[in-house]
C-alpha cells in the first residue's frame, strides 16, 4: 500500500502534566479507504533483568532486557475517511502522565502512534516519541512593568510639585533591600554504559551497580 503516517508535535518538549498537542499526518499514493485515524499513547519502562538460564549443563545468571507497559489510551481523531492524492492532518490533544524508572538503571519510553486503519489491509501507522521536562524548565512571561525584586517600579516616583510624604522613609531599610539572586550550581554527570549487562552507571565506577561486573 502505498500510504504512509507520520505525527508532528507542536513543541519539541512539553512540561509535565502538560497535554502532548500535535497533528495525525497522512499521505496516500493510490485510494485508501479508511475506517478511521487514531493516536495511540503509550508508556513503558525499559530496564535489564539478572535471570537464571542453562548453558548446556550449567545454571548461569544472564541480563534479559523488560519491558512493561506503565500507561495505555488510545483516542480517536478521526472517523472513515478517504485518502489519496494529498496530504490530510488531523490535530490532536493528549494527556500523558509521567512516570519515574522503578528499578535501578531503568528508562521511561513515552510513545505516540497514529494509526490509519483500513478496511481489509494492514493499518497504516507512524510512531514517534515524546520528550518531558518539570515544570520549572519552562520560565514563566512577566506582565510588562514587572520587573523582578521589590524595589519601586518606573512610574510610581514622586512627581513634581507635590511635596513628598513621610521623610525619613524613602531608603529601604537595612535588611529590607533588593534580594540578592539565588546562586544555581549545576554539575555534569557523565554516564557509560556497562561492558556486561548495558546499565547506565557513572564513568568513574569502578564497578557496575548493577551486576557487579567490574570495568
């Protein structure tokens, strides 16, 4: 079938708890007669697990990767619809809740799949993935004439020709001036990968946190 899907977000990046916003987009090459276009929303864990196994007349301890599925919803952006000659997109709205690995060198996947599905052939599907940083990435817009700190704003000083109230109140007290800016310190981690069971560790280990393998 000559038919393809793929999505486009509105943003590379969307903060947490935030609903992933983007367009189903489908193109067909010949008619297409499909039943309808859905997006499906997908979460999972990936991380390594120690199983015992045999090796011919052994019992050896081996890494098998996992994979569970932590959160499914599928949702439908479209009914029948006939495709062919031009490209049609279809907008969507979905929230995803986050999630944090629960084993140790795990990772969390968040997968979104449009899906054309057509009557008596395959469907046709395109799958991408979505990124998500805390809330407190994003800064937030300031009204303009806001400026930051607690010191008088432009505007707001003694104008002329009315005499000033309250002398003796015009400096900040001490203690009561402008908050100094908070000091962030960031500091780079560096990760590798583990020789014997692929869990990410740091780079100075000397020895994998996971199966123990020195490196």
């Amino acid at each position: 079938m000559k038919a393809k899907v793929w999505l486009s977000l509105d943003k590379p990046n969307f903060a947490e708890g935030e609903p992933v916003v983007g367009k189903v987009n489908v193109e067909a090459k010949e008619y297409v007669q499909g039943e309808e276009v859905r997006l499906e929303a997908r979460v999972y864990e990936n991380y390594v697990e120690q199983v015992w196994a045999t090796v011919g007349n052994n019992r050896v301890r081996q890494n098998q990767h996992r994979k569970n599925t932590l959160f499914s919803r599928d949702v439908r952006v479209a009914g029948p619809t006939d495709f062919g000659g031009s490209t049609q997109s279809f907008p969507f709205s979905v929230g995803v809740p986050t999630y944090r690995p629960s084993r140790g060198g795990g990772t969390i996947e968040y997968s979104l799949k449009g899906v054309v599905a057509v009557k008596g052939r395959p469907d046709v599907t395109g799958e991408t993935q979505v990124g998500f940083a805390p809330p407190g990435a994003f800064p937030s817009m300031m009204p303009p004439g806001f400026a930051p700190g607690y010191g008088p704003q432009p505007g707001y000083g003694p104008q002329p020709g009315y005499p000033q109230m309250n002398p003796g109140y015009g400096g900040p007290a001490p203690g009561y001036g402008m908050p100094q800016p908070a000091q962030v310190v960031t500091r780079e981690v560096v990760k590798v990968r583990c020789k014997y069971c692929n869990t990410l560790m740091d780079m100075g280990s000397s020895a994998c946190p996971n199966c123990g393998a020195h490196q």
